[in-house]
C-alpha cells in the first residue's frame, strides 16, 4: 500500500510503502534509524540488521543526507515519536543519490542558509513555518467562505497607489508609468459595491530599505472590505477572524508547533475580544512607562507597540490614530476632526502590528478634497470618486500580513523564515 507520512496512522501493523528523502540517519551497533521525510511530515524508518541481512543494512548505513527513496515497512505506533508512529523498514530502492548536500546537521550562518533557501525550507524547523503559514491560508479561506465574502483579485500592475508613491516599485506600461501594487485595497472597494463582502489574498510589494525582522520587501496580504459595515462592526469581524485562525492552527498543526518549542498556552488563549487603546490613551500610557521620545501625532515605533503590547494578553487594538498619520480614505471621527475611525492590531511578543485597518470614506466631496489635499491627481483617481458618486455606503476593510501573523503564531525569529523565498533589502537570490 502506497501511502504518505501524513496517513501513515491508518495503517497500523500493516505494511506501507512511501516515497522519501533521507533528512538524517544514525546507527547504533545492528540498527540504523533512518530520519525519513516526505513533503507532509517526517518519521523515523528502523532498520534491523538481523531482519533485512547484512548487504541492505550495509546499503542502509551507506545512504546520504537527502537521497530519494521508495521505502516499505510495517507501521508501528511509537508514543515517543513526535508523529506517534515509527516504520520499522522491510527494504528500499535508491531513486537517486545525493552527495555533498551542503546543509549538514552542524551551525550554519544565515547568510549561509538564506543563499540554500530552496534547500534550507527542507529542514524540520523551516518545514514547520512554511506548514503553519498553508493553514493560516487554508483557515482564512475557510472564514470568509463561511462568513459569505466573495474572493476577488485586484491587478498587481497599477497606476495609481492607495498611501502614495514613495515607496512603491516603479515600471513601464508600454508609453505609461506604472506601480507594483502595495495594496488592492481600493479595487477591493469597488468589489465590494458589487458583491457586498469581499476578500483578496495576493503579493504586494513596498520598496522600503527596512532591515527589521518585521519586514519584508514582498509579502502577502489578506485584504476583505465590506459593504455597509462600519468601524466597530469591522473590529468585530478583524478580532474573529484572528482568533478563529490561531484556533485552527492549534487544531491542525499540534505537530509543527511541538517541532518549533512553540509555547501553546499564550495562543491557547487568543478568542474574540480583544482588548483596545484609543492612540490618545496610548500616548499617555508609554510617558507613564517612561517613553519621553514620543508626542501626540508622531507614529509608534516597535518599542512603542512591544510596551504596548505586553500590557496585554491578546493582540490588542490601537484606535483612532491622528489623522495626519493615515492615508487620505479613512473615515474622520465624527466627534472629532482631528483623528480617523481606524485601528492596528497588534500581536503580542513583540511581532507588532499586523492588521491595519478603518472605516473608509463615503462622501465624494470629503474624498475629493482628500485627493486634493494629498497632492493626488483627480484623473487618476477618477474611478475611484465613482464609487462615492453611484450608490455610496458606509463601508471599511483591513489588510493582514501573512508574514508577520505566521512568525506570531509560529515563534519564528524573522519574518524571512515565514515565506518560502523572502525578497529582502539585499536580497534578490535565490
């Protein structure tokens, strides 16, 4: 029976086969244990000398770090495997023999591992990351599908960019300019007044020489807007949707988790509500913890957001930040001009923002002499006037980077471990 590791629990005392890579092996006197991995996890094969005779044991002893194998065993249930099952190995074939792989079970540098990266994701560690992040995705589509939003997908080739271009990916269009997206955001709107709820899920880029360990130059967001919604009802969807991911992380990556020494019992905790901080009661919160280096209308740097952060536990909301610190969309407080009905989420453990959203601007005047006051050209915004001249409504969207959230949920300590292969300030290989 042809199986995968991932399976391998139906079959019991019952004898399997699986096509795997060799990650490692020892031996002790007339035993090897072979570290075995396939793609959807990693088991350990046991070859017994006495049963398999001394040519294949030799051959076993022989084998090198990430040669491909068609390995056939009997399953047995081992509660000291991480997996809870070994195969003790009745024979193999060779598909192909590695030699000199470059990554050994020794220290790396990580300039090192990152010039590996398409071998590197094949360590348990890497494995793991990139396993939590394909759940995250698969849970996300999962919340929105049950929750009746439509997914559609924004260009990624733009003329125009929803926060400015400053940092944006400049090209040519055939005899026009154009942008790397930063963000679907505003196509997203115009999906939203034809569909009700929608979300995206797709690349984005910001050229900003950021060196953080929150930063990337591409990355992935998650992106819904949200016809006749308004700012608390969207917190409610944002803190729901969080909870409801981490949740089925926990459910279905029990194994990855352990791999990682991720410590459960602080995500264990993460359900809806969460707690939230109006930026004014945030500013006066960091004087009292001693940050002298911040006034009401400057932005939260990551020592701000971390002492912040850790005054909870949960990710918390920051509300209703200075409106000259947001992009020209978002909806003013109507008690005050001076701030905006958005929020950031932040994680705990120092992972820092990584949700940012509002209420959107429903009033065309108010959104033209946004544009206007922004700098921003009306033509090239035309389209997106539109949307506030035929059947406006209240409406509001958020952005989730995938990145920061998989390193959040994942422990990892940089957010180039959570994509497969990150694109970074010096960073264009492989």
């Amino acid at each position: 029976m042809k199986t995968t590791i991932a399976k391998i629990g139906q079959y019991v005392d019952q004898e399997v086969t699986l096509g795997a890579w060799l990650a490692n092996k020892r031996s002790s006197g007339k035993i090897a244990f072979l570290q075995l991995r396939d793609g959807t996890g990693f088991i350990q094969g046991v070859v017994v000398k006495a049963e398999v005779g001394d040519e294949w044991f030799q051959k076993a002893k022989n084998l090198t770090q990430e040669s491909s194998l068609y390995v056939t065993g009997i399953v047995r249930k081992d509660e000291r495997a991480p997996s809870g099952y070994e195969l003790t190995v009745t024979s193999f074939d060779i598909i192909h023999e590695a030699t000199d792989y470059p990554i050994t079970p020794k220290e790396h540098g990580t300039e090192f591992l990152m010039d590996h990266r398409h071998l590197w994701i094949r360590s348990r560690k890497q494995h793991a990351v990139l396993r939590i992040r394909n759940e995250i995705i698969r849970a996300t589509y999962e919340f929105f599908h049950e929750n009746g939003f439509v997914k559609v997908d924004p260009p990624i080739l733009t003329g125009s960019a929803p926060e400015g271009t400053t940092e944006l990916f400049h090209t040519k269009y055939f005899d026009e300019d154009a942008f790397l997206s930063q963000s679907g955001q505003l196509y997203m709107e115009a999906a939203a007044l034809a569909f009700g709820r929608v979300f995206s899920f797709g690349p984005t880029f910001r050229a900003e020489k950021s060196k953080t360990r929150r930063h990337l130059i591409e990355f992935w967001m998650i992106e819904p807007e949200m016809a006749f919604v308004e700012f608390e009802e969207s917190l409610e969807i944002q803190e729901n949707y969080v909870a409801y991911i981490v949740q089925s992380v926990l459910k279905h990556c029990a194994i990855e988790l352990k791999t990682l020494g991720r410590d459960t019992s602080a995500l264990e905790s993460i359900q809806a509500p969460f707690p939230r901080i109006s930026y004014d009661d945030a500013i006066k919160f960091l004087h009292e913890k001693g940050f002298d280096d911040i006034e009401w209308g400057d932005d939260f740097g990551a020592p701000h957001e971390t002492a912040i952060a850790e005054h909870f536990d949960k990710p918390v909301f920051i509300t209703h930040y200075p409106t000259s610190l947001k992009p020209f969309y978002m909806e003013p407080d109507p008690n005050r001009d001076d701030v905006v009905l958005c929020a950031d989420l932040i994680a705990p453990e120092g992972y820092g923002e990584i949700i940012g959203g509002s209420q959107r601007i429903s009033d065309y005047d108010l959104l033209k002499k946004r544009l206007e006051e922004h700098d921003l050209s009306l033509d090239a915004y035309a389209w997106y006037l539109d949307l506030r001249k035929y059947g406006s409504v209240p409406h509001s969207g958020f952005g989730l980077g995938l990145e920061r959230t998989v390193g959040w949920i994942s422990g990892a300590g940089h957010v180039r471990e959570t994509i497969p292969f990150p694109r970074l300030l010096n960073r264009l290989y492989p």
